[in-house]
C-alpha cells in the first residue's frame, strides 16, 4: 500500500501563482487543490482536512487572518505558509516572498509538514 499523500490547500487570485504552486508541488507527490477566491475555498473544504495550507496575504475578499481561521475550522491541524510580494509582511517563519524560486517553495513545503528532504 502506497503512502497517501499530503494534502495542501492554496489561495491565491494570481492565476499564474495557483499554476505555478499545483505544478511544482503535484510533481513531487502533493495532493494540491488551487483556489482563487473565499467563495472557492469553501467549496474546497468539502475535502477537508488539509495538512497544509498557502495563502497569499492580501486577497481581494478576505483578509489572510479570515482565510486561516475558516480553513482552520475544517483542518484544526493545519499548518499555514502566507505568500507576499511585500517582504515586509514577513512576519511569520513559514513566509515565502514572491517571486520565488520552485526549489525554495519546495523546501518551505518540506519543512513545514516535517517531512525528509
């Protein structure tokens, strides 16, 4: 029996950031579900719960806080990595600036879920 995936949740309303991250985590074996908006969201955690989830922090509809809190409510376990162009919003360590380069979000993804590299 194979081992199951982990499951990871990204927000974001740049279409070119969702296929970035889905292509770059999927290839590695994640279980990545993309979404550009809250309304999206919602839907989404009908297949909850996810072990991770990528928020930009500033959305359109919802704040990043309002974004962790739902999601958390599905995944209680959930751990969180917040995606910014503004490197001044580093104010947490599963932080990533965008742009960023594949192999740094794979590390961040890595080392978040406590997984080998």
């Amino acid at each position: 029996m194979g081992v199951i995936p982990k499951k990871i949740v990204v927000i974001d309303d740049e279409p070119l950031v969702l296929t970035t991250v889905e292509k770059a985590l999927g290839k590695v074996g994640y279980s990545v579900s993309c979404v550009p908006n809250v309304r999206e969201l919602e839907l989404a955690l009908i297949n909850a719960p996810f072990d991770l989830l990528i928020t930009d922090l500033h959305m359109d509809d919802a704040t990043a806080d309002e974004i962790i809190e739902m999601v958390k409510a599905s995944s209680p376990g959930v751990k969180i990595i917040i995606m910014s162009g503004s490197s001044s919003a580093a104010r947490t360590a599963n932080f990533i600036e965008k742009p960023f380069r594949l192999d740094e979000l794979r590390d961040k993804v890595r080392a978040c879920l406590d997984e080998p590299s």
